[in-house]
C-alpha cells in the first residue's frame, strides 16, 4: 500500500452558513491522503496523479456552494474515490479560519474518511 499526500491546497470559496461567509468568500485548507496500490512500474497512469486530484478539487469547490466543510470534504472525498480504480481509501480535511465570533484560533476543520 502507498500513499500520495497533497497538504494545505489553498483555494478561495464561497462556502459556509452565513450569508458574509457566501457573499465575500474566503480561504479554505485542503489536506488529502490517498492510499492505493500505486507505482507498481514507474508510469503516470499507474499511481493517482496529483495534478489531475488537483484539479478536480478546484473545480468541486468553483462548482458548488456548501453550507458546512463537511459536506465539502464528503464531496471531494467521494469524487476521489470515484476517479480512480488504484485508490482504496482517501482522506480529505477541509480547514478554515473561524469566524470572528469565536475566540481566537489558527483554524477549525473537518475530516471525512471513505473506503472502498
């Protein structure tokens, strides 16, 4: 089993509860882990490649407005697993800076597991 980690992918989005927080926007934080069987021969289309993980998260979080980092993190996570056979598990937290109404942090975040 191998492992492919993509840290603190910084995209700006329009996601969460309150109306300032879909109106203005702001930075998220995505981790993702990917375990499969990958690199059993030194070529591209035998491991996930991180450009194209990438680009299908950029466009998941352009493409859609969530309420919660939950359920965004449940639809990278998902579409992930769904892209390629060569994944068996896939692990994506979604972090954020709180709001201003909560007591000062670096940033809350929620993780979503899914396996095969």
């Amino acid at each position: 089993m191998s492992k492919i980690l993509i840290r603190n992918l910084e995209l700006f989005g329009h996601h969460g509860v309150y109306p300032e927080e879909r109106e203005k926007g702001q930075p998220f934080w995505i981790d993702v882990e990917l375990e499969g069987d990958f690199a059993a021969e030194d070529e591209l289309s035998e491991t996930a490649d991180y450009s194209r993980v990438i680009e299908k998260i950029k466009r998941i979080n352009s493409a859609r407005r969530f309420s919660l980092i939950e359920s965004f993190a449940k639809a990278v996570a998902e579409e992930l697993l769904r892209e390629s056979s060569l994944v068996h598990r896939v692990k994506v937290r979604v972090k954020k800076r709180p709001s201003a109404a909560l007591p000062p942090l670096d940033w809350v975040a929620a993780e979503v597991i899914k396996e095969r």
